[in-house]
C-alpha cells in the first residue's frame, strides 16, 4: 500500500493505468472512499493513467479528530501528487471531491490541466452541515446513513442495484465518524462562490438529474455562470453519478479533455500558419500568396495550410540557410526534375522580389546542366527566359 505524509497525517493512494498516458486524479465525495470510481475506472484508463486518494477521514487514510478545511485537503492532493511524481493532472473530484478540486485549482493553478466538478457546488447550506456534523458527532453514522443514501442514488438504480448500493451504505457506516464530521466542516465552512470566478483551468460541470443534493439549480449554474469558459454535461442519475451512470460519466471526461487536446492542436496548427505565411509571402510575394489563398476550395484548403505550415514555416523557416540560398536550391531541384510549374514560380518570386540575379540564376543552370543532364538544362533556360520577358513587359517603360 502507497502512503503518503501530510504534517503526520498518513494519505492513501494508488496509481495504475499506462504509462506516458495523461494523468487524471479522481477525488471522492464525502463518506467514500477510492472504491467510488471502481464503476468509471474501466471506462476512463483507455485514456488516463488514473491517480485515486483516500480523503482524509476516509478509507485507509488517517482520520485526525480536529475540524479539516478545504485548503488542507487541497494540500493533501498535492502531497499525494508530489508522491506519485505527477507535476500536473486532468483534476475530477465529485461532490466534496469537487470543492476540493476547486480549492486545489486556486491553490496551486499551474499544477491543473483541466478541471471536472461532478455533482457538487461552491456553496452549501451552512446550517444543513451545522447540524449533520453534530448529529454524527453525538449520534455517530447510523444516524444520517439512510438519508444520505437517498441523496446518493435513485429509486431506480437503488432497485436495480442492491449489490451496489448495499456496499456503499456497509461502507459508510463502517468509516470512522470523525473523518466524516470533519469532512463535513470542510463542507460547512466552505467559502468558494466568491472565488471561483478565478479559476483559469479548463472546467468541465457534470451534474446528475436526479441529483437532489446538489441539483443544477442554485449549485451547477453558479459553477457555470462564474468560472469562465465551463462547459455542461447532463447525466440521467442522482449524486453519485460515477456509480449510477459510469460509462456516460466516463464518456463526458474523455469527450471534453480530447476536445481540450483537439483545440490546443488546431491553436498550434494555426500559429504555425501565421508563421509559414509571412515567410511564403516574404519569398512569393503578396500578389501570388493573395491569389493562392483566395483559389482555395474545401477541396484543396488543408493542403494549402499544410504546405504553408510544414514546407514554408519548418523548412523555409530554417535557420541553417538564407532565403537567396534556398530559393537557387529550389531552381536546381525544380530543374532536374523537370517540375516547371514550380520552376517558373520561383524564377519569377526570385527575379522579382530580389532573391538572386539573372546572373546566379544562369550559374546554377549551367551547373545543373552538368549534374541534371544538358535537356533539362535546355528547358530550364527556355522557361527561365519566358519569365524574364513577361517581367520585362510588366515594367514600366521597359521599350
């Protein structure tokens, strides 16, 4: 069993799934443990090397008696990243699981890939969780085990379900109540609605339909109207959705962070562009490149962002070799094989826009006569001499 110390406090975690996959760490809700995503886990690890915790207070992690805070179970997340050697996660947490995934997007922002907040809400009722942390405190956890059971999950799935159900209400009444009350103040003493707004990290809102513990009223849609860019995702299940409906809970996770994966690959894609298209016009000219993009059809645009990303931004790019270098490599290739189109272009680019002289651009076809064979060299000079010419007739005055 993995371990990790917290100022004294043992954590427990586990990682498994391959290697070199991006990392998502899974935060439980309050009164489970990690067995939670048992249900999602082989849905999510075709995608994710998944990182579980034990919240402290729960499973086998330790259950100090004192009041927890959010911030010091965002700590723990930390540690237990630290102790898996993960520098940054895809982050989900459900329910209390949620607030501390918020709470860790605050703390330490640049650790956070994406964030997913299943089931839960910045805010709760303060006199609510006043009075279940008393109750557990005085009573211990039979007292608030079928009602928290109602919250969990839904008639139907309860019915349909007891070998699931019935594991998570032994689960309950067999942790610690210290850990759960604990937890609970954590939950009562929460202050996020007027912070979240900060939060920068990609966010995904997952909420369960028949969620009456933290239904999309007045808990999901105060996480959508204030962190930035959040995107929803609706489940047909109560609070435990990763229990009630793992295969759509997985499929919502993996749908948004390869959604994240496509955008950030097409922003690139276009920078790239940006770039290869000044140098193409630098050499081309803006009259050519002007009259290229504006031919473009949905038949030929990818080849046209291909050829002006890769040919002109990575290799036209280049450091190793000047623009006039380049351009006479391109003749000499163009020439031998016998690729006149492209011949007369960059003749044309070259001679126009000051890339070489006429007198280099006769060297390298007299060396090209040697290398490539003297009728490609005949062509080269013919072809060469028709752009010179229309050049000319172009010019102002030129007879």
């Amino acid at each position: 069993m993995a371990f990790a110390d917290n100022g004294g406090v043992r954590l427990y975690w586990k990682l498994e799934g391959a290697a070199g996959k991006p990392v998502l760490l899974l935060l439980n809700s309050i009164g489970t443990d990690m067995s939670l995503w048992d249900r999602a886990a082989p849905h999510l690890l075709p995608q994710f090397r998944l990182l579980r915790m034990d919240t402290r207070g729960h499973g086998a992690s330790d259950a100090p008696p004192d009041d927890y805070s959010l911030e010091t179970l965002a700590r723990d997340a930390q540690v237990v990243m630290d102790a898996a050697g993960v520098e940054r996660a895809c982050v989900c947490g459900l329910s209390l699981g949620g607030m501390i995934a918020m709470t860790l997007a605050l703390q330490a922002p640049r650790r956070i890939e994406a964030l997913i907040l299943a089931c839960t809400s910045p805010q709760m009722d303060k006199a609510l969780w006043t009075q279940r942390v008393e109750t557990v405190r005085t009573q211990g956890l039979a007292a608030i085990v079928d009602g928290a059971m109602a919250r969990f999950f839904s008639e139907g799935f309860v019915s349909h379900h007891p070998e699931v159900t019935d594991t998570a209400r032994a689960g309950l009444l067999a942790m610690n109540p210290c850990g759960y009350a604990a937890c609970g103040a954590a939950i009562r003493d929460m202050d996020l609605i007027g912070r979240i707004s900060a939060i920068q990290a990609p966010t995904l809102v997952i909420h369960g339909r028949q969620d009456i513990s933290t239904p999309y009223a007045g808990h999901a849609d105060q996480l959508l109207a204030r962190i930035e860019g959040a995107q929803a995702a609706a489940l047909d299940a109560a609070h435990l959705a990763c229990v009630e409906a793992p295969t759509a809970f997985a499929g919502a996770i993996r749908g948004f962070v390869s959604g994240l994966a496509e955008q950030a690959t097409g922003e690139a894609a276009e920078t790239l562009f940006e770039a290869g298209l000044k140098v193409r016009r630098k050499v081309l000219g803006d009259a050519w490149v002007d009259r290229s993009l504006s031919s473009r059809t949905p038949f030929n645009a990818d080849f046209q962002a291909m050829i002006t990303r890769y040919a002109w931004q990575e290799i036209w790019g280049r450091p190793g070799l000047d623009h006039r270098t380049r351009r006479l490599i391109v003749i000499a290739i163009t020439t031998a094989l016998g690729r006149w189109e492209e011949f007369r272009l960059h003749v044309r680019a070259g001679l126009e826009q000051g890339g070489f002289t006429e007198d280099e651009l006769k060297e390298v076809l007299m060396q090209s006569a040697i290398y490539a064979g003297v009728p490609a060299a005949n062509t080269a000079f013919a072809e060469a001499a028709a752009v010179i010419r229309g050049l000319e007739a172009e010019t102002p005055n030129s007879g």
